[in-house]
C-alpha cells in the first residue's frame, strides 16, 4: 500500500462495500472500529477476520511481555565515577 495512513480507511470500505478481494490484500490492524463494521457486514468473513487479528495481537502482545521482560531486568546499573 502507498499510503499506510489509509490502511484502516481502505479496510473500513472494503467491509462496508463487501470487496472481499481488496480486504484479503490490505491485511489491516483490527480495531473497535473495523470491529463494529464486521458485525454490520452481510459477509461473516470479515467478523472472522477481524476477530483473528484481534486473537494474534493478543497473544503476540503476551508473547512479547513475558519473554522479554521489563527494561530493568535487560539492563543493569552500572557505576561510573567521573
């Protein structure tokens, strides 16, 4: 995508126009807003979408916390005297 500002914009009328096609190529972040659009869309393929990508984040965002951990525990203190 050119512009990937637009990417929640193009997702959005992808959902609300039923571009099926255009929707499995944007590959866009889920949101509450594309979230409502998919429980208002005739298709249930992109409610299955959206809540997939909300399931991946969610478990990549635990993924991510428990193996790397706090900052505190990456980088330890080191004394300098000047």
């Amino acid at each position: 995508m050119r512009v990937p500002s637009m990417k929640p914009n193009v997702a959005r009328a992808c959902i609300l126009a039923g571009y099926s096609e255009a929707w499995d190529m944007i590959n866009a972040d889920s949101d509450d807003i594309l979230m409502g659009d998919a429980r208002e869309s005739h298709s249930p393929k992109h409610l299955r979408d959206v809540e997939s990508k909300v399931e991946e984040q969610a478990s990549y965002g635990e993924y991510a916390q428990e193996k790397v951990g706090s900052c505190s525990r990456m980088f330890g203190h080191i004394a300098t005297y000047v």
